[in-house]
C-alpha cells in the first residue's frame, strides 16, 4: 500500500516513517547556555553521513511554536557533543526527555555526572561509553521550530573497554551495548544480535554505487 504524506496530517506521516526507519541510533546531545547551563535531551532523528569530512546530522522537533533548548544552546555556542546510549543508561535516558524548563540542568536531575570536553567548551556524559564532539556546519530551519543540524566531528570518545587497538582504531561494538530506537510509545531494540554478510566482489570493470 502507498501513502501519499502530501495527503495526510504530519503526525500520521510521522507514525508511518518512525515505524519503518528503525532502528535508529539515539544522539544523547549534551548542550549548554551562553551562561554555561547544560542541557540534555536524547533525540532518535540522528545518523552518520560521511566520513571524510566527519559529518553527523540531528534532527531536532520544535517546542510549541519555538526551538527546542538543544536548538536554541547549539545556536548560540556553536558546539555540542553527541553521547550514544548503552542499555544500562536507557532509563536516565529517557528521564532527560521531559521538556524541563529553560536552563533546567537535567543531567544533574537524574543523577550523572560530566567530563571536561576534549576540544570544546562542553562536557560528555562521563556514564556514556562514546562521546563525540560537534560544531555546527549548516543548520535547516524547516519551520515550526523544526531544525535540522549538520555538524562537524571533531573527536571521538570510546570507553577504553571496547578499544582493541588505538593504533588501528579498532573497536569491539558489541561491548558498546548500545540501544536503538524502534516504533510506537517507547519501543528500543538492543544491537546484541548480530550477523555477517560480506560485500561481494564487483565484477572487473564495473563501476560502484
């Protein structure tokens, strides 16, 4: 069956395209206030897009008529750090989306604690396992509030747990134990379940995708 989304009220299309593009990762954006009050909201409209240069994108929902305090924070400091979200972190999670008021520090409502940024004025999630730190390089106001960010990574954290060789920069993920966000009224997934599939050999002379 087709759905036009021209033809439907956005919160419909909303359920039609949160149900089907899953799992997504959850981008745990710490932020903070020209004063230096942090935020953090968790926001599941978040993937990696290239590589060289770095580049993750947010999406980020709107506040009634206004943009949301992760909106309104990147804006104003031109920095942010992105945390991921492994299963033992998923209801501090979740407790940090309540919209608290405007220079509501919800990190210390919940109970964790911060680590000095590496390269930008805002701290990680010290509980996170990764951590990367952004700067904003386009931002697309879709009205509403809505706003899409691209940013910049400028380093990556990993917890020294789940590095097999710094040098290599390899990674043992699955220890990560990251969650991802499905469908419906809090539906997560876990990344426990893995299989391999290898790329197959393109045929000489034919081009790639």
């Amino acid at each position: 069956m087709w759905f036009d989304l021209a033809q439907l009220p956005p919160s419909d299309g909303y359920k039609l395209l949160s149900a089907t593009i899953v799992p997504r990762p959850i981008a745990w954006v710490v932020s903070a206030s020209p004063e230096g009050v942090l935020n953090a909201a968790p926001f599941s409209f978040f993937n990696l897009f290239s590589d060289d240069p770095p580049v993750v994108c947010l999406g980020i929902m709107g506040r009634g008529a206004g943009m949301k305090d992760t909106s309104t924070n990147i804006k104003a400091r031109n920095e942010f750090v992105v945390n991921l979200v492994p299963q033992r972190l998923a209801q501090a999670m979740n407790e940090t989306s309540v919209e608290f008021d405007y220079g509501i520090d919800e990190l210390a409502q919940v109970g964790l604690t911060t680590v000095p940024g590496h390269l930008v004025g805002v701290p990680r999630i010290a509980e996170s396992p990764v951590a990367l730190e952004c700067v904003p390089m386009h931002f697309l106001e879709l009205g509403a509030g809505r706003v899409i960010v691209a940013a910049r990574v400028l380093s990556v954290y990993v917890d020294d747990n789940a590095v097999l060789d710094a040098g290599k920069c390899h990674i043992d993920t699955p220890v990560l134990d990251l969650i991802g966000r499905m469908h419906g009224r809090g539906e997560y997934a876990y990344t426990r379940e893995l299989f391999t599939m290898l790329r197959p050999a393109g045929k000489p002379g034919s081009p790639g995708g």
